[in-house]
C-alpha cells in the first residue's frame, strides 16, 4: 500500500488537459499574464520566488507546493481543490491558479523533467528507463512494475544546471566567490587545492558535493526515502542550500546502491568529461564541466545502533560494527562483552593499523567479487568507483554530526551524569546539575546558534546542534569549575599545541587517571583547541582511545577537505 504512494505523487504532476470544473479550451487559449506565470513557475526561479503578496512570508513557488502536500495529506478531490483554490484567491487575489486546470499546468513542466528508471522486482538489479525484463518471470512488464512502483525518479543534472546558470543571481554568486574564495571553507583544503582548483579555475567550470541518505516516512513500516542531493561547492556556504538540486529520489525499502548511483554516476561522467553548454543573458554561449566533490553519508552513532550507516552501502564496506569496520583504515577490532550481550571495540595497539587507498580498495573490491566474501571489510566494487577524479576513501570526510554531536559528546555527558557512577570523581551530583541548568537557562546565544540553550534535564531531547554549542561554547565555562579543574591543574594546556603534541602529552598522563578522566579532558580540550590547528598529522589520532576513533579523525580531516 505504501508503494503506491509514489506513483500517486508522479500521477498528481501529471495534468489533466481535458477541459473541466469550468475551464473550456477558448479560456485556456486566453491564459491572461497570472495564469501563465503559474505555468512556467517551477522553470523560472524569479517568478517561482515572487511573495504572493506584499509583505508575505511564502513565495508562490512555496504556496503551490504547500497546496499539493495538503491536497496529498486529506486526499482533497477535485471539486475540494477547486473551493481551496478559490478561497485562497479571495483572501489574496492572484496568489494561486484559479481552476484545477491551471494548478495541474503548474507541475506539467516539473513532471516532464522526472525520468522513470526502473529496476527489476525480482532482483532489484538496474533495468533503465526503458523496461525490458530481467529476471524470467513472464507475469511482469512495463506496466505492472510501474503500478507496483519499482522504480526511482530520476531528475537529470543537465537540465537543472543550466536553469541554474541562466539565473543571474546564481551566476553572479558564483563568479563572485570564485574570485573571493576565503579561508576556512571547503577551498583551503588539501584535497580541493589538489584535486579540483585547478579544474574549477577554469571558467564556468564548477564541483558538486552529493549527499546520499535515508529519511523514514512510515512509523509503521520500513519504506523510506532516499534523495541524492548535489550541492555547488564554489557559492558562498551560506546559500548553498537555496540552491540545492535533487537528482534521484528512491521510495520504498532501502536501495541497492549500485542501482540508485548508476544513473548519477553515469552522468556525472558526461559532465566531467564533455560538459553543457549554455547561453547567459547576452547570448553568449558558454560550455560548463563539471566535477565530484566530496560524498556526505551519515554515519549512525553508536547510540542509535538500529540505523543501517548510508556510508557503508554506498562505499560496499561492512559498518562500524562488523569485521574491518572503520572506513579509513584497516583495523580489524575485537568482540567484547556488553552488558548482556557483546559489542565491537577498536582497542588502542602499539602497531598503527595501515591506512586505507583507493588503489587499495579497488583491489580488495575485485578480490571480493571473485571469493564471494568481503575482504578487510569491503563487500564489492562502489559505482562511486567509477567517478572521474574521485578518491573513494579521502572524498568520504569524517560525518561530524554523528560522530561527535550525537556519538561521544552525549555519551560523555550520560556517564556524568549516570548515577551508576556515582562513587567516581567525575560524577555530577543532581544539585551540580541544577546548577549547571540555572545557568545554561540564562544564556542568551548570538545569532549564529539558532537554538536556546535547554537544560541537562531535557537532554534525551536535544538535537545535534545542541550538543554541538554545549561542546563548543558552553562546556568549557560551566564545567570549569566542577568538573575540569579536578585535573586540568595536573597538565598545562596551551592553545597553541599541536594536535600531535597534545595527544603524546595526554597519552603520558592517562595511567594516572581512569580512563573516563582522561577521555573527557581530551574530547573538551584536544579536540576543542586543535579543530582548527594548523598542523594535525594524520598519525596523530592513533594515539587517542577507540572510543574516540572516529571523533579524532575529524581534525586531520579538517584540513584534507
């Protein structure tokens, strides 16, 4: 049943052109200026972005997109829509499409732009756009396998690139920051100046960052939604957003990778070697390439062990909890004891554990193929391989949000605060902990961090950037005085340390202190110092404790992306 609701969502952009609720040819031919602004808003960012009124909120864009999620939420009928349409128009004239006829219109274009790639019911192996059958079962064709929604949509990068680079804002931002490219950004890292610069330096030429992920839609099932979502890495990071392109949109259970990626790897080929060609305002033509960037995939903290990690399908590699699970290097771990069960550690070994390649990993990719089981975690060969330009292991950057917001940041905060460990030194007892909520309440955060500080008590309920302004604004003053200076008086600190230098420095002082001790002064100290270091040798994370495995990649990482 839930399958279908893709196909109901593809059907509703589909229009119905024969005349009805009202609507004759002879008043569709007459289309005044309103109505055919409505007809080509979703191929025109400046009408799209228009406010329906002076002064308001939302653009028509957005109100025809709010209109058809409630049209899909209360199953609203034709003659429904039509009152609906009619209703908002009273209270702001020319705010919306005056019949069902012209709100269908509205979509036509945008539908046109989907393409229909299909996949076998049976295997789930890639078909194309064109249905021929895979597997033998004479029972299913084109239709039935439409109807059942096996298939994925499919909205081309060509197309939405030059509709892009014909926006005169767009284009203008882009030329902009490329000539003002700052520190700090994706453009001062070691992989973008080594591997991109000089491509992007060419005129016009621009790189993607794509992530992949999926999104629930169902409490009751397990059908999701899973976008590829490309990103123009040279527009100012902050409106990167706004100018977002969804390529392929996957709705059911969870994709076979190589089938999902096969169509945007296929053109993210043709783009970098051959490029789009396109005419700005003046008509002059211009010829664009484009290249990969970086792969953005979540990878689950271990508080949320339930979630399969979208960085493990999409790189063909076994997850942190299995056999070689670390992505970025080869260390095997070992299975402990947990509680009643058993969990996997990457325990800390006097012998660095060899760091991954993408040469390396093509090898063990084909390897895989021919002994039909993994080796050193990798499962088969990514489509990402594929990818002109692409590193499979250093263009997958350490997922901060994770790894650090949601991973050991709250996991650190629940030991403190675990009245199992109260008899220890670093336990906060429940009056230190109103304390510390007292003032939390009363700060008052600048712009940049968007959410109110709450307190610890509500902590189960914090989100990502939460824990982050805790992490990075609001730990060192509150916990400086019950917590830090237990054993900060023992080690000097300077800023100025190096991550390397600091690493060596605490690993001399760990005997002296349980291993909580020492952790926690390197996650709020090391960590917050030495992000933005100058120099982070990549060896250096090999002296930090498994725990903090992942976390402490993200400093070397830093500077590689």
């Amino acid at each position: 049943m839930h399958r279908t609701s893709l196909t109901l969502i593809f059907n509703l952009t589909q229009p119905d052109l024969t005349p009805g609720d009202g609507t004759n040819e002879t008043e569709s031919a007459e289309m005044d200026d309103d109505e055919q602004s409505f007809t080509n808003i979703f191929n025109n960012p400046e009408i799209q972005e228009q406010s329906i009124y002076s002064g308001a909120s939302i653009n028509r864009g957005q109100l025809l997109c709010l209109i058809l999620a409630f049209i899909l939420k209360y199953n609203i009928s034709g003659s429904g829509l039509k009152d609906l349409l009619d209703f908002l128009n009273i209270v702001a004239p020319g705010c919306a499409p005056t019949s069902k006829y012209y709100f269908d219109k509205s979509f036509f274009n945008l539908a046109k732009q989907f393409e229909i790639h299909h996949y076998c019911k049976i295997c789930s192996q890639y078909i194309g756009k064109l249905f021929t059958p895979c597997c033998s079962d004479g029972n299913v064709d084109e239709r039935v396998n439409t109807n059942e929604g096996y298939y994925f949509l499919v909205m081309p990068l060509r197309q939405q690139l030059k509709e892009l680079f014909k926006n005169t804002t767009f284009y203008k931002f882009l030329n902009d920051n490329k000539t003002n490219m700052g520190m700090g950004d994706i453009y001062s890292g070691s992989m973008y100046t080594s591997k991109l610069k000089t491509f992007v330096d060419t005129l016009d030429n621009i790189s993607l960052s794509f992530n992949i992920d999926g999104a629930s839609v169902f409490k009751s099932s397990n059908y999701s939604i899973w976008p590829i979502i490309c990103t123009v890495n040279e527009l100012p990071s902050t409106i990167r957003g706004k100018y977002a392109i969804l390529h392929s949109l996957w709705f059911g259970s969870k994709p076979e990778m190589p089938t999902l990626l096969r169509p945007f790897v296929k053109e993210l080929q043709d783009l970098f070697t051959e490029g789009f060609s396109w005419h700005d305002n003046t008509g002059h033509k211009h010829n664009t390439k484009v290249a990969p960037g970086v792969c953005i995939c979540d990878a689950p903290a271990r508080d949320l062990p339930s979630r399969r990690s979208a960085r493990a399908m999409v790189q063909e590699m076994k997850q942190f909890n299995g056999r070689y699970g670390c992505g970025f290097c080869l260390h095997m771990g070992e299975i402990v004891p947990k509680g009643k069960g058993f969990t996997r550690v990457y325990p800390h070994s006097t012998e660095y554990p060899q760091l991954r390649t993408h040469d390396q990993t093509t090898n063990q990719a084909s390897a895989a193929i021919q002994s039909d089981t993994d080796v050193n975690g990798v499962k088969g060969p990514s489509q990402l391989l594929l990818l002109p330009n692409f590193d499979i292991i250093k263009h997958f950057v350490p997922e901060y949000m994770h790894s650090v917001c949601l991973g050991v940041t709250k996991q650190f905060v629940r030991i403190w605060c675990d009245s199992k460990n109260s008899a220890l030194p670093f336990y906060l007892q429940p009056k230190v902990i109103q304390q510390i909520d007292s003032s939390l309440l009363t700060i008052h955060p600048p712009h940049e961090v968007k959410r109110c500080p709450r307190s610890l008590s509500e902590r189960h309920f914090w989100k990502a950037s939460e824990w982050r302004a805790f992490l990075l604004f609001y730990s060192p003053i509150l916990l400086k005085t019950v917590l830090f200076c237990l054993y900060v008086a023992e080690v000097e600190i300077s800023p100025k340390q190096d991550y390397f230098s600091l690493a060596t420095l605490f690993a001399e002082h760990m005997s002296a202190h349980t291993p909580f001790t020492y952790m926690h002064i390197l996650l709020f100290y090391a960590l917050l110092l030495c992000t933005h270091s100058s120099t982070v040798p990549p060896s250096g994370r090999h002296n930090i404790p498994p725990l903090l495995e992942r976390l402490c990649m993200v400093p070397s990482d830093y500077h590689k992306t």
